[in-house]
C-alpha cells in the first residue's frame, strides 16, 4: 500500500517508494474530483521519467526532485490540469522535455509530441512505451512498463471508483476501446492516477467494463420507463449513488446517450431522450 514503511512525510507532503524502480509523491491537490490528490510517480534509477507533475507549489516539486535525483524527461497522461500543473516549473527546473500525446502545449510547456507505441527510455531500467488510450480524455497516453508488466494508467483507471467521462472531449466508445486494449497487456500492477496502485489488472479492467455495461442497461432503461430529460435520466440509472454525486454523473450519462445514439438505440430530440423501436 501507499502507506507503508517506506512512505515518509517531507514537509507535510506524502512521497513512497513502490518498487525498486517506481516512486509516488502526492500531490497537495485533494477534492471531489482528485480524491487524496495526484499521483506524481518517478520512473527508474539515476535519470528517472516524472509522470504527471501535477501542481507547480515549490515545496511540491522539491519533494519530487528529492525523489528523482536527476530528471530525463517529463511524461504527461492528459491535460486536464490537475495532471499538468507544474509541468513548466518542472521544465524550468531541469531542463528536461515534456512529452505528451500530439503537439499542444501541456501546462503552459512546450511539447515534444509522443504518438501511440513511441517508447521511452528509462535508464539501466528498461523502457516505457505510449500507448494512445482516448476516451476520459480524446489526448490520453497510458505509459507501460513492460519489464514489469506494469501500467501507469492515467485517469482511465483509478484506485477507487471509476472514471468520469466528460464530453465532448471525452468518449464512451473510444473509452471501452481503450479499456480493451489495456485488457489485452496482462498486467500485474496498475499505478493510477489518483488513490493506490493496484495489484493485478484483469479483474479490476473486467470491472470497469461490467460496471460501464451495467451502466448503459440503466440508462437505457432509464428511457423506456419514460425518463426523457438527463437530469430525470441521471437520477433514475444513479439511483444507487449519493445525490451529491449526481453532478459528475451527468457527464458520463451524456457520454453513454451519445454512445447509444451512434449505436442507432436511443434518439434525441430538443433534450427529448426516446428509445428506438425496431
């Protein structure tokens, strides 16, 4: 676990090491959306690869240097910022590259683009290979550590509950893609980006994909019991989750209406949510 004899508190800030090659420093970004906070893990031995350096608080990127000793370069997932936040100040610090998904800035750093299977190397440890995993967010990148069969999964897989999908930069087709291809590595160990790592990967991927299955029979089912509108929708197919909850449920009810509409199930009209008979 997270908290276990090698975790240390410097300065009020959680750091771990979680294997010989990975270490995680928590971000001080706690909330509704971030849980605890972000995951920032540092990769490797000597120059190491930081994943996600997630607010750009001087304390917090010390402790993050502390951990890596010299930094190659910095790796993001997306660029929701609670991901990105101190990649510039990270940049500045070492003079190390930030690579993302595709050419956008990330955080306010220029960006040396990483397309899908592109791999990185990590000193005396290996690689890590990008692969393009869209659907929480369309430049999503999950990273591989093939070595160890283990995965930095981002946000498309986290530690506790599930992921949020918010359109339209979000996808409900291209995510269950994406869940698939994680699927297909076998993994061991999944370090997420928010909450703990997880041990072992099929179980929790066949999870997700039942849980976003059961989802879709519920607000499918939603509909054919005369909920039109996405907020009647929401509070029907979320009946078994808090209300305080059911905010960030409309995006990812969105996202699977839309999926449904593609799929030539459901229809809309003005906000009118039907089912198509046939």
């Amino acid at each position: 676990s997270m908290r276990n004899e090698t975790a240390q508190e410097s300065g009020g800030l959680l750091s771990a090491r979680l294997s010989p090659l990975v270490q995680v420093v928590l971000a001080p970004n706690p909330g509704l959306m971030t849980g605890p906070g972000t995951n920032t893990y540092i990769v490797g031995a000597d120059a190491s690869v930081v994943i996600d350096p997630a607010v750009e608080s001087e304390e917090f990127l010390d402790a993050v240097l502390a951990s890596a000793g010299g930094v190659s370069e910095i790796l993001i997932t997306h660029r929701h910022e609670d991901h990105v936040g101190g990649a510039a100040a990270l940049a500045a610090r070492t003079g190390a590259p930030v690579r993302a998904f595709g050419s956008d800035s990330a955080g306010g750093a220029q960006v040396d683009p990483l397309m899908d299977g592109d791999v990185v190397p990590l000193s005396r440890a290996g690689t890590l290979r990008a692969l393009h995993t869209p659907g929480h967010a369309s430049d999503h990148l999950c990273f591989f550590f093939e070595n160890l069969a283990s995965l930095f999964a981002g946000d498309n897989i986290l530690g506790e509950g599930t992921s949020v999908i918010v359109p339209p930069d979000g996808n409900m087709g291209d995510y269950l893609e994406s869940l698939r291809t994680l699927r297909a590595l076998e993994l061991e160990r999944i370090y997420p980006g928010h909450f703990r790592p997880i041990d072992g990967g099929d179980e929790v991927i066949d999870g997700y994909l039942q849980h976003r299955a059961a989802r879709e029979r519920a607000i499918a089912g939603a509909i054919r019991d005369g909920a039109e509108t996405l907020e009647r929708i929401v509070s029907q197919a979320y009946s078994d989750t808090p209300d305080y909850l059911h905010g960030i449920a409309v995006h990812s009810t969105l996202a699977h209406l839309e999926l449904l509409e593609s799929k030539g199930e459901v229809e809309q009209d003005g906000g009118v949510w039907r089912i198509v008979e046939g």
